[in-house]
C-alpha cells in the first residue's frame, strides 16, 4: 500500500468474507479487544487523503513502467534479487568501480552496499510475487550503475551519467558535495557535459530524465543550492516529508527542489519498504535518497503515458500537477507563485494526473536562454545589514530569443565576504514572489567561496520574465549568536 507498510491478509478456511490480517509490528495473539491493533491495520484510510501519490489510479489506468528503464547510479545493484531479477535489464547496467558489466555490490559483513538495491526496489520491484513489496513502476526494466564504491572523480560521475544513453530513459542519483553545511562545489566540466548531451541526444534526442535527491544535510543547516548537481537545470531535484506530510530533521531545503515525495521522519515512524541485500526486504529505507527512486518511478509511469515527452516536458508536468497537500500547515515560507504554480516543494503526489496530462501533452516551445548582466555593486554589507540590488529586463525582448514564460532562473555572483556562512539571499521577482536563495549556514567558516556561484530557482516557473528584480543580500550572523 501506499504507506509502505505490508500486510498478509488470509482467507480464514472456507469462511466467506472471514480474512486473517498481519501487520508486522504485531505477533502476539491476544484475548482481549485489541483497539489498537485494528487502528494500526485500518492506519492507511485513517490518513488524510491528500497525503497520497495516487500511484494505484495510474496503474488502474494500464501504466505500470512497461518498456521504460531506469537505472540506479549508486553503490550497485544485486541483479539476481527476487523480486528484481525478472525487471533486471543488462544494458542499463555496468560496473565503473571495477570496470566490468556487471554491477553486483562488493559484498560486506555489514552489508554496506544495500543502498543501490534499495532504491531499484521503490522503482521495480515485481507485483504479484509474494515477495517483498510493489514497485512504483513495477513492470519498469531497472538497471544499476556501480560507482560509489570507489573513488568518484569527475570521470567516473561523466561515465555513470552518459551510460548507454540511448537505451536508458532515467537516470536516479542521490550524491553529491559533502551535506556538512561548508561546502559549495558541484559537477566537473566532464560531469557538466555528460548532462548537457544527455537532455541534448539522450532518449533519441528527447533528453534523458536525471533525478537526484536533494540531499540529507538539515542537521548541519546545509542548503542544497551550495550543491550543483541540485542547482543544474538538467536535474530534477527531489526532496522529501514524512509520512504525515512533516518536514524532516534531515532536510535541506532549497529553491532548486523542483518537487517532493514521502521518505522517512522521526524515530519510530514508517520508513520506506523496499529490497534489501541478500536477498532480503526492508522496510527501513530512509532519508531524501529513499525520495528520488519514487520520483523516478512516477516519472516511468508518466514516460509511458507518452514517450515523445521531452526533458522539459516531463519537468512541466511535475510542477503543474504536484499538489501542496497539507504541506501549507508545515512550511510557513509558502508561496503561490504569479502564475499559480507551487514549484519547489510541492508534493509530488498527483500521480494519475501527471499521467492523464501526459496523455495529451503538447512538447514545450524550444527552450531560450536570455542573460542580463548587472554592473559591479561596490556594497559593503554591515553587520547584520542588508544591501539589495535592483535589475530591470526585458528578458531578449526584441530579440529571437524572447522569453515568453520563465522555467529556471539562475543567478550568477561574485560575492566578496568575510564570512560565508553568515548570508541569507532572496531573490524576488516583477510578480512579487519572493525565493530564497541561500540561507545561514553555521557551520561554514569560509570567505569568498561564492566566487562563480550560480544558485537556481524554479519558484517562478511559468511567471513573465519582464520587468524589475530585486536581490536582497542580508547579513545574518547575528542569528547565530542566540
Ligand atoms: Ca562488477
Ligand atoms: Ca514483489
Ligand atoms: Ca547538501
């Protein structure tokens, strides 16, 4: 079910409409009327009915994945897993660590390289087995790329990116920069290359889907637009709530996350229930790298639909049908953007109607680019101050290039200041809506990292670009000191 959960339900004999039910926090029998037991069996239709991805009337409607791959670029895959092994495509799979193609994990006493088999089981796990769970897109054909259990340079993330590019259809990735609230890096020129041909000549030139997990960096006030493969346009970033729609104690969130599914939350809630190593199941799968695989799976069902989508197209899809859900309760920074869209951190959960406007999508017009320079600000910025810029543009108006609606928008800065950590940016657009950009990070003691820094938005997707910008720019090391 949609709550991750598993339940063994049993005819009792031959008795009519008598069914023995399971649920796997429970194995004593009991004596006594046992409320409790009954409200955890029936805990699914007690939750709210937005919080719900609404995967089962996508799969009512025929989409389950067929002829669709995706591949995991992680740790490995265990390809012979039985609830995996009959979706296990060899030619989305191969093996960059140890530079073969086959992409089993190294095998450890710990089992430390389960992550990769976990996030293909939220993608594909079989229906209808008895083993395990339900993948997403469970007729999907799943592919593992091993090339964490090694040293990841720029060659090996551009190797993993750009693999068998024209067979596989999606790629799902959850790593990246250190989430230590310090650093700022992102992909290599090599790294950088590999997305951009893959949205350029993937997928018979439609352009591969790249899905990656927005990063588990909360705890150390880490933000995820310091982290380029987020704030790539290429990717679509995915972050995560717990399973009554609460913001989790590990998540970054940031302007770049285009949309969001469940994963786990606080101690003692569900987690995500998926394949494990040795042949095993799990049902503690946890954090945003447990988001991106689902995401991945939603994005099969809706490739299905209709295989002419393009990179674009797939991104549109999910921002105007992802929902807030009760996300508005938790999150008091919410915005309604001026074209209506709740791009960012809205919850992917409109699964049967990203399908259902698949069906009849009409591909995006050719994507424009258009840059406006800003002339050198020689600002001081003073404790605790805070210095805005003011830009106004008519986006290639006059020019071939003219942006109609706006998509991404990214900022590029040269910022000079003493400490990094200590800066909070939002980026506001001619529609008033306002995006941060970069919040504090305490934890981050350097200077002058913010050198070439381009921080993307996707807060202002389908807005007019026309018009005056405001950047405010705001010292807030104060906020540290309480
Ligand atoms: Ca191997
Ligand atoms: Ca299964
Ligand atoms: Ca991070």
């Amino acid at each position: 079910n949609s709550s991750g959960i598993f339940y063994f339900s049993l005819q009792i004999g031959s008795l009519d409409d008598h069914y023995l039910f399971q649920h796997p926090k429970i194995s004593k029998r009991s004596a006594i009327p046992s409320d409790g037991h009954h409200s955890l069996l029936t805990e699914p239709k007690n939750r709210d009915d937005d919080l719900n991805m609404n995967v089962i009337e996508a799969w009512d409607l025929g989409y389950t994945g067929k002829n669709i791959v995706v591949s995991i670029l992680d740790d490995g895959l265990e390809t012979d897993h039985p609830d995996l092994v009959d979706n296990y495509d060899r030619e989305a799979s191969t093996d960059i660590n140890d530079n073969d193609s086959d992409p089993k994990p190294r095998f450890t006493y710990s089992n430390e390289n389960k992550h990769g088999t976990r996030c293909a089981g939220e993608v594909a796990m079989k229906a209808n087995n008895d083993v395990c769970g339900v993948g997403v897109a469970y007729d999907s054909k799943i592919g593992g790329i091993r090339m964490l259990d090694g040293v990841v340079t720029d060659a090996v993330e551009a190797a993993s990116l750009s693999f068998n590019k024209q067979h596989i259809d999606i790629y799902s990735a959850s790593w990246g920069p250190d989430d230590d609230g310090r650093t700022v890096d992102g992909p290599g020129n090599l790294a950088k290359k590999a997305f951009k041909d893959g949205v350029t000549e993937g997928r018979g030139g439609k352009g591969n889907i790249f899905v990656w997990a927005s990063g588990n960096g909360g705890h150390n006030s880490d933000n995820c637009n310091c982290d380029g493969y987020q704030d790539s346009i290429y990717t679509m970033s995915i972050s995560s709530v717990d399973e009554f729609g609460n913001i989790p104690w590990y998540l970054e969130q940031c302007s770049s996350t285009l949309a969001t599914t469940y994963s786990s939350g606080e101690q003692g809630g569900s987690q995500i229930s998926s394949t494990d190593l040795q042949h095993e199941c799990t049902d503690s799968h946890t954090g945003t790298s447990a988001s991106a695989p689902l995401a991945a799976g939603l994005i099969a069902l809706v490739l299905e639909a209709n295989s002419a989508l393009t990179w674009r197209d797939v991104q549109h899809i999910v921002v105007m049908t992802s929902r807030r859900g009760n996300l508005i309760d938790k999150d008091p920074g919410w915005v309604t953007n001026g074209a209506g869209y709740e791009a960012g951190m809205a919850l992917d959960d409109g699964c049967w109607r990203h399908v259902r406007l698949a069906e009849k999508w009409k591909e995006v017009p050719t994507q424009n680019e258009c840059e406006t320079p800003v002339d050198t600000i020689a600002k001081k910025i003073s404790g605790s101050g805070k210095i805005i810029v003011t830009m106004t543009t008519d986006f290639c108006d006059t020019q071939t290039e003219k942006v109609n609606y706006l998509e991404h928008v990214q900022v590029k800065m040269f910022l000079d200041f003493s400490r990094d950590g200590d800066l909070s940016i939002d980026l506001i657009s001619p529609a008033g809506t306002r995006s941060n950009l970069l919040s504090p990070r305490k934890y981050d003691h350097s200077e002058n990292a913010f050198e070439n820094w381009i921080a993307m938005t996707t807060h202002f997707w389908g807005e007019k670009a026309q018009g005056t910008w405001t950047l405010e720019i705001q010292n807030k090391g104060s906020s540290f000191n309480t």
